[in-house]
C-alpha cells in the first residue's frame, strides 16, 4: 500500500505571495539595471559598443603644393602607407609577430605603442610609414590574426627630377615630444610637420585639416564598410598651396653652375625682393626626408665635413671684401665727406702708424667711380678713416647689415658690422685703435654678412634705393575656395640722395662695361653692373665674391654669388652670376650643364667626401 502525501499547503495563499515577492523583487532589479543601462550610462556603454565594433580611421589632409613664379609644380604629393595599431584592441600577445612581420626591434614597437596610448587608447598609433607594397599585402593577409592592426593612406613629397632647392624649399619630418608638448591636441604622435625652410615657416597653411573615418568591423576584425553609410564622418581639409617667386629653370641652372663647389649663390628680384633662385653647395637630396630617413643617411648628412645640411645662403657670416666699397663710398658722399671732384693719390700701399696696408698695383690719382671701378683698396683705406667706424655702422644697418633680413625661410644669420661698442666689448674699452677700422673699409676686419644680404644690398643700388624684405613665397592659394592671397612684405629706404646713387651706379656700370675687374659677368648685348670682391681666409685660400644686377637701365635681376676658397672673385664668382643674369634675361644658358651632367657631378662629388 502507497503513502499518501498531503499536498493541501502546496497553493497555500503564504506561498503564493512568498513566490509572487520573489518574481517582483527579481523582475525590479532587472527593470533596475536596464533603467541604469539605458538610461543613466547610456552614453558610457554607447561608446564602448562603438569601440568594440567601429575602427576609426584618419582621413589625412593633402599637404599643399608648391609652384614656381611661372605656374610650375615644384613640390607635388603622391600616396604613401602607413601601419597603424589601435592600443585599445591591440592584443600585446601578438607584438612579437607583428615585430618579425615589419621588420622591427620589438622594443620600438612597442615604445610607439605605449606612447600613442599615452595620448589617447582609441585613436590608431603609425608604427612604421612608407611602406613599400609587398610589406602592406603581407600584413593584409594577417589582419585576421592581428586585432587593431591596420594601415593608412598619407602624403609624401615628391619632387621635381632636375632642382633640388633644398635649403630653400626644406623638409619634413615627423613630430617629437618637445612640439608636440608645444601644440597641444593639433598634431599626435607620428604626424609629420615642417622641419626646415618653407615647409616648417609655412606648416599652417600647408598641412591641412585631418578627418576621421568610421568603419564598421566584425568580431573578427573583417571590414564590414562605413558606419552608417559614411553619415558621422568628418572630411578632412587639404592644406593651402604656396606660390614661389622662384624660377625653376634658373634655380636648375644656378645649380648645375655651383655642383661641385662650396658656398652660395642668391638671385632676386630688386623690385618686390622676391627669390628667384637661391642655392646652397653642398645641397641634398629632399627625396631623403620624403619618406623614411634611415639611421645610416641621417649619420651620413650630419658628419659629412662639407656640412650638406648648412644653408650657406643665410647662415654664413663671410667678410664681403670690395663688394662693400659701395657702402664706404655711400657714406662718405652722402654725409657731403667728398664729392665726385675729390680724389686721392695711390701709391700702392697706405700707411697707418707703423703698417703699410697694400693694393694689388698703383692706380694712381683717382675719383671715387674710378676707384669703384678698378676696385683701388689705398682709396678706401683713406676714405673709411674719413667716415669713421660710427657712421660706418650707420650706412651698415641702412643697407640692412647685422641683422636678419627676415626672409620667410626662417633660418638666417644677422651677421656683424662693428662698432665702438662691440670693439669695446671684444678688446676692452681704450684698448684698441683706429687701425682696426681701416681694412673695414675694403669689407675686411669683422665684418661679417651672408650671400643672401649682399643680394638684398645689391638690389638696393638696382632699383635706386630701396631694401625690400626677401621672400620666397609671393601668395597663398586656398584650393577649398580657390581664393588667392598675395603677402604684403617689408619696405625701407637706405636714405641715398639721387645724385649719390646715381655715382654708385655708374661705377658698378664701369666694373662690368668700361674695362674694370667685372668683365667676366658681361652679358652679351645687355648692359649690366657689378663689383668684384675677394676676401680673405686666414685658414685656407681666399673667398671669390661677386654681386651685380642687371639690365642697367631697368634692373630685373639682382645676384650675390660666393665661392668659398676660389680665389679672385673676378675669376670665378663673376662669370658665374654673369650667366645666371643672361639665363634669367635671355632665356640662353651659356656653358649650362645638362641634368645627365649635373648628376654625375653630384655622385661624383659625394663619391670624394
């Protein structure tokens, strides 16, 4: 017989409200926690579902383009791949395969990793940039096995075969701690930015806007396509572009006539100071920095002892030797000193206490045109004592001597005019003399001024007496609206009454045109002017100078060339700008060397260092 169990309690009323209290209290906390989820962190937990299944994904700027003064491209933009790692997915387990698959040290990899986290775990990190196309597939084909690894697209620079204008033009290179620090959330780790000339004076406009991208992405890290048909992202803005003074095919030609040499060579337009070639011998290669400067040639371009990356077109401070008769003579005619009638008698030589300082030969009795014209050093050792080292300083700063000419290349030197003062400060004050101002009066002494300001000097007595402001960049194109602005520069005057310029003029003329030491810069059918300098080098052989502009009458083209350990300028400095002149006048290249010929030159050259 079965035992009967009492089931009459089971549908008790207790029971029931003891299992309907359960139901309630289970079903509140679940309400409870959807009312948080939903409602209170809602935003939180939105985002981190994004992040789990959305890649973002840069959408870098087009850097802006760089055209010479007659519409050419000079500095383009072509693709460039990037590797990116995303820290907030990045699985630190895969580092060692993903460093065997880049080809690099684990460490650094992982260093790049941890400071792009530093800055921000959800924006993608650039390990390794420019990549070449079998690198980019390999990693493609592992991505399924690398979460958070992906790749970009960037700009790099490309550059025009035949000029190199590196000093001019600069480079780019990519950001470090100290800038990054400096501009706070406008750049992140791995960005590139200017570094040198155009690029980094002009960074702001050039580099654009970035954007961002947002990818939808499966548990797998496959691509599923653009996050709400592409709705929530932001496009990216291409960078300005910049429109050069610069003449591709003289600065072509102006280097190809400098290869093999040591020192600078300035061409500038004596109307508005824009640059119409400027080169810098050694140079580089910009194609160097356009994508990943390896170790060994960063190495290379720093010990090299010919200094390639040293802009001797701004940074130099050479004593100009005679290219500064002018100044002395400036000075002297307009302070009523002399006029044209005064002359004085070279021997050969001029005493000052117990030092005979020489001239190359007897000139005889001579004015001041003809002792600019055949550069008679016993007139100006005379005439500078004249002047005095004070109102020598004076005409010095007029002409924009010791200090910058603020050219928007950014690097330069301001160089040296003494004055009593500064002999004060060197010597000790009563403890020097006057014999220190005489060889200043032949552009010897401390003095001390760069090619590009014997460019701007010379463009003063071109255009009759006026120093612009040196520039390489004569506008601003917006390609967003196609809008143009020009950039306004600095004027001055150097303060030369007509008459006195129109003596300096006539004796620069009858250096090149009557017989003096500049015949060599003669253009064939144009008339041009000029002066001769050789400065002396007490560690070597000395430095060949020549400044000059042309065509006399309406001067289009001013020209300082320096070339150091040459020699007389006349012999090398002067036929150099004389056919830099006719190139820019004329169109004909005389002696130019073809781009097949400059090459070898430059291997050649590089081969010896």
């Amino acid at each position: 017989m079965g035992t009967i169990i009492d089931n009459s309690d089971i549908g008790s009323p207790h029971r029931k409200d003891v299992l309907r209290a359960v139901i309630v209290i289970l079903f509140s906390i679940l309400f409870l926690r959807l009312y948080q989820l939903q409602l209170l962190y809602h935003e939180e937990f939105g985002k981190k579902s994004d992040e789990n299944s959305v890649r973002t994904v840069l959408d870098e700027p087009v850097r802006g383009y760089m055209y010479d003064r007659n519409g050419k491209l000079l500095v383009d933009v072509g693709p460039a791949y990037s590797i990116t790692v995303l820290p907030a997915s990045f699985d630190t387990a895969n580092s060692t395969f993903l460093s065997s698959l880049l080809d690099m040290e684990k460490p650094a990899l992982m260093e790049r990793i941890a400071r792009g986290k530093a800055y921000s775990r959800f924006l993608p990190v650039r390990v390794k940039r420019d990549i070449d196309f079998p690198l980019l597939s390999s990693v493609e084909e592992n991505l399924y096995l690398l979460p958070g690894i992906s790749y970009d697209i960037e700009s790099k620079r490309l550059y025009m075969p035949d000029v190199r204008a590196s000093h001019l033009l600069g480079y780019c290179k990519e950001i470090t701690d100290a800038q990054m620090a400096k501009f706070g959330t406008t750049y992140q780790q791995g960005d590139l930015i200017g570094s040198t000339g155009l690029e980094a004076s002009y960074e702001s406009f050039l580099r654009g806007e970035k954007g961002l991208e947002f990818i939808s992405i499966n548990s797998k890290g496959r691509t599923l396509g653009p996050l709400e048909g592409g709705a929530r992202d932001i496009p990216s803005k291409d960078g300005f572009d910049l429109l050069l003074t610069v003449d591709m095919g003289l600065q072509a030609y102006a280097e190809s006539l400098m290869t093999n040499r040591l020192g600078a060579l300035v061409a500038i337009d004596p109307n508005d100071g824009g640059i119409l070639a400027m080169v810098s011998e050694p140079d580089f290669d910009l194609s160097t920095f356009s994508g990943v400067t390896s170790t060994d040639q960063w190495n290379n371009l720093n010990n090299d002892p010919h200094k390639p990356l040293f802009n001797r077109a701004t940074m130099t401070r050479y004593p100009p030797g005679s290219t500064f008769k002018m100044l002395v003579a400036a000075a002297a005619l307009q302070e009523g000193i002399i006029d044209e009638n005064f002359h004085y008698t070279c021997t050969g030589g001029f005493r000052f206490g117990n030092r005979v300082f020489k001239d190359v030969e007897v000139h005889g009795r001579i004015n001041v045109v003809a002792a600019i014209q055949h550069s008679c050093d016993v007139f100006f050792y005379q005439l500078v004592m004249k002047v005095g080292l004070d109102k020598l300083a004076e005409y010095g700063q007029r002409f924009g001597f010791g200090q910058r000419t603020g050219i928007d290349i950014g690097e330069e030197v301001s160089g040296l005019i003494p004055t009593a003062q500064y002999y004060d400060r060197v010597y000790g004050k009563g403890k020097w003399t006057q014999g220190n101002v005489v060889s200043l009066g032949i552009g010897q002494g401390e003095i001390g001024v760069s090619p590009l300001q014997m460019a701007r000097y010379t463009a003063a007595f071109a255009n009759g007496g006026t120093l612009h402001q040196p520039h390489a960049v004569q506008a601003i194109r917006n390609k967003r609206t196609n809008h143009i602005d020009v950039i306004d520069h600095k004027t001055s005057s150097v303060g030369l009454n007509p008459h006195v310029m129109a003596l300096l003029r006539e004796g620069m003329r009858r250096v090149v045109e009557e017989g003096g030491t500049g015949t060599s810069a003669k253009i064939q059918g144009l008339e041009s002017a000029g002066k001769t300098g050789t400065a002396e080098n007490p560690h070597g052989k000395d430095h060949s100078w020549y400044v000059g502009f042309a065509p006399f009458d309406n001067p289009k083209i001013a020209v300082a060339v320096m070339v150091e350990n040459a020699g007389f300028g006349a012999a090398v400095a002067a036929p150099i700008a004389g056919k830099v002149m006719q190139r820019y006048l004329t169109g004909a290249s005389p002696a130019a060397q073809t781009p097949a010929v400059k090459q070898e030159f430059k291997q050649r050259a590089t081969a010896s260092r």
